[in-house]
C-alpha cells in the first residue's frame, strides 16, 4: 500500500488540477451562469437563516479560487510528503503558484476572459493556506503519535 499511495495521490492532485482548469475553459458567459447560480443559492441560504447579509457576485468568485487552490494546496502538499519530499512546503507552493499561472493563461483560449496576475496571487494566497493547514495538521498528527508512544513507554517501564 505504501508504494501506491504516492501515485493515487498525485493522480488526485492532477485530477484537481483537471477540474480547476475545466473551470477556466469555460466562457465569460458560462463561468457568469455557473457562479450567478451559486451566489443564488448562497444569498438564499442565508435569507432562509434571517441573515441580512448577501454575496456580490465577484467575492464569490475569488472565493471559489480561493479554495480551490487551498484544496490545491493540501493536496500537493500531501502528494509530497507521500513521495518522502524533506522540503515539500516550497515545492508545493511552487507548484500551485504554476498551476494558478496556467489557469490564467488558459482563459486566454476562452471567450469573454482574459488572465489576472491578481488572480494568480489570490489562488497561490488560497494554496498558501491549505499548506500552511496541512502542516499545522501534519505537526498535530506527530505530536499525537509522539504522546503515544511517550505513554506506551510509561506503561512498559512499569510493567517490566
């Protein structure tokens, strides 16, 4: 298992590459339709909880890059360490920071959009984020491991 591990994550993280560029392809007027929708829903959610709070349309979309490049970001991170990286932080971070160049470039090829380096910014910020929460959750997992094994110790010298 350990030896395919690496690889089912590294196709899920090009798999989210996929679907993070699926998104750019799309045309000006589609990617408008496909976050309308979703401004929709949330501004609904939150009137039906009597909230008086709304969504514009263009923080809906930075959020959405947002988390896909924090999503992005996890998943690269973990790729790296699955594949025994030392210094897998940087190289994720290289990593979403291309993919988030690539997205923008593909909207060249997509009607009614064209590419932000903002964007670029924004999606390396989100991919930023999930690195940093992968390595808070990593630090998290050791420190629980080593209280283990701390404990397991404790009880062997006991009981000799």
């Amino acid at each position: 298992m350990r030896r395919v591990l690496p690889w089912v994550l590294l196709a899920a993280t090009v798999l989210w590459c996929g679907f993070i560029w699926h998104f750019s392809l799309a045309s000006g007027t589609e990617s408008a339709q496909t976050s309308g929708g979703v401004v929709e829903t949330l501004n609904g959610f939150l009137a039906s909880a009597g909230s008086e709070t709304r969504f514009e349309h263009e923080t809906v979309r930075k959020m959405a890059h947002f988390c896909e490049f924090a999503v992005l970001g996890v998943l690269a991170a973990l790729t790296l360490v699955s594949f025994e990286f030392r210094h897998f932080a940087p190289w994720a971070l290289l990593a979403v920071f291309a993919v988030g160049c690539v997205d923008e470039l593909l909207q060249l090829l997509s009607p009614d959009r064209g590419p932000s380096f903002l964007d670029v910014l924004l999606d390396t910020a989100g991919g930023l984020a999930g690195i940093v929460f992968f390595c808070g959750a990593l630090l998290l997992f050791y420190a629980l491991c080593a209280r283990k094994e701390r404990k397991k110790s404790e009880i062997n010298e006991k009981n000799p």
